[in-house]
C-alpha cells in the first residue's frame, strides 16, 4: 500500500508486525501486548505493539485507531490535547490527527485495531453515523465497564482468530460481519454519552469553539489568519479571539499557530523533506519568513530541530 507522498504519515505500512500482528489485505491490521489463552491474558515478554507511538516527535495518523485499554494506562496528545488512556478504555482516534505518545505504563496492556481507510467501517445506518459523530465532536476516549471490555476484547479475539487462519471461501464475508459487530458495539456504548450532550444546554460560546477547531484541523496548512476563521464563522477576528480564550485559555492566533508548529515538526522529522519543502508544503511565502515563524514559537531555527 502506497504511502501519501506529501505528508508525513503513520498509516497500516508503518505499524509493527511480530507474533501478536496480523493484517489483512494491507486494510486491517489487529496487534496486541498480551498473551495466550484467551480469558487468561497477561503481558507479553515482548510488547512491541506499542513501539509505533513511543517516537519523541509527532506524526499524522492516516488510518483510524482503535486502542482497547486492558491494564495500566497510556498518555497520548492528540491534536494538542492531552489524553489518558487507562483501565476498561477505548480510545478512538480519526485519519488526520496528529499524535504523540507521552507516557506509556510498564503494565500497560494493549489490543490495537486499524483500519487503512475510514470508508472500511460501516456507515449504512445514518443513525449509528450520527452517533459515532456526535460523540467525536467532544470525546476520543470511551470509558467502559468489566463486562463491556470483555465483549469488546471476545469480538477482537474472533477477528484475529479469522486472520491468523489461512484464507478460505467466505473468510472476507466473516471478518466483515465482525467489523459490523465491532462498529455497532461501540455505537452501542457511545449512544449513553450522545443522549446527554443532547439534553445539555451548549452556550454560543462553546458552539462558536466547536466550529473553529473544526474549520482549523481543515484549514491549518492553508490558512494562518484569524480573519479567514472569523469570516467563515461571520463574527469579527477580535470577537473570536476572545471566545476562544474565554473557552479554552488561549487565544485563537494561539492555536491556529501551535496546529502549524505541530505539523512542521511532524514533516520536519519524518525524513522526506527539507526545511524549503516544508515551507511550501505549509504554504509560506518563503523560507526565511517560515524560520522566523518556526523560531519564535519553537526557540530554535527548523534546520536546527530537524538535525536534534
């Protein structure tokens, strides 16, 4: 499976593969850091399913994550906010995103799902969709209970059961019915949290952030004005700003440059790109002005942190 040439990515091609990996048709990959037998799983000796996010350096994710949280806890920063992923929780995280791996537990115990692209998961039901949607919008991380996990862990056993066996007649029909039931599951557990953001009162304010950060993970690369923002949003630039701030503590010349900072570094450390390619990737008028903007919010020049 290709790699996106213009971007520096984390997709099915770059995930580990040892003993506990299996992937099919370079579509869906399943990894875990425990062992066999199934209702008595422990650590493995070799963990490596969590090598691929323990970089010191961010990466764009092209494919969609599901991380099943058994044991000990990890702490991840998605899109500049910071998670932890513990005990009974499910993290899922969508094609697009900027991750970083913060801290992983020594008992941290792990199952992985990926998929290469988001139009592998079933969306033939609008309202499971809108569910899966609605929950994205405020969550990444779905907090379950004992019995939750294990249905949750027995659907990824039966996958990877199917996987490791060599292909028959009807084994694609199989492994997507239960994708199908993986999917409905989690909307299943998700439908508890909608329900509510439903039923809760969402000021203007937290509408108007909402629709920034959304119109920002579109736009970043392209666009690095508060005017562009407040203009799609019909408010003015200062008015924005001050939203921004008053819900999230920064302003929003804040984020729109730490998104820009942050995808620098990603293609700055990914190994294709010289600092002039990365400039034009991220649309600045020339070198020089991009250095200076690298500077200012980093403390040393692109060149300099690409060679650290």
């Amino acid at each position: 499976m290709p790699q996106d040439s213009t971007l520096n990515t984390l997709n099915l091609t770059m995930l580990p593969f040892n003993e506990r990996a299996c992937v099919y048709h370079d579509e869906l990959f399943l990894a875990d850091n425990f062992d066999e037998p199934h209702g008595n799983i422990h650590l493995s000796n070799n963990p490596q399913i969590l090598t691929f996010i323990s970089s010191p350096y961010p990466f764009k994710i092209e494919c969609a994550l599901t991380l099943l949280c058994l044991d000990g806890y990890m702490r991840v920063s998605l899109n500049l906010t910071e998670y932890r992923l513990q005990r009974n929780g499910l993290q899922i995280v969508t094609p697009g995103s900027i991750g970083q791996c913060l801290e992983i537990s020594p008992d941290c115990r792990m199952a992985l799902i990926a998929f290469a692209h988001i139009g592998n998961l079933p969306e033939g039901n609008p309202q499971s969709a809108l569910i899966v949607r609605k929950f994205l919008i405020d969550n990444t991380i779905l907090q379950v209970s004992d019995r939750e996990m294990d249905e949750m862990i027995d659907i990824y056993h039966r996958m990877r059961q199917q996987l490791v066996q060599p292909e028959r007649l009807f084994t694609h029909e199989i492994i997507n019915s239960y994708i199908q039931i993986f999917y409905y599951s989690l909307c299943q557990l998700m439908s508890p949290y909608v329900e509510q953001q439903d039923t809760r009162h969402v000021s203007r304010k937290k509408q108007i952030f909402d629709q920034f950060t959304l119109l920002l993970k579109q736009h970043y690369t392209q666009e690095r004005s508060i005017g562009f923002y407040a203009d799609k949003l019909c408010i003015t630039p200062k008015y924005l700003s001050q939203v921004i701030h008053d819900i999230s503590g920064h302003h929003a010349s804040e984020w729109i440059r730490d998104y820009v900072i942050l995808e620098a570094k990603a293609l700055l450390k990914c190994g294709k790109y010289n600092v002039q390619q990365v400039s034009d990737l991220l649309n600045f008028a020339n070198q020089s002005f991009f250095g200076s903007y690298f500077k200012k919010a980093v403390g040393c020049s692109p060149s300099a942190y690409q060679n650290s």
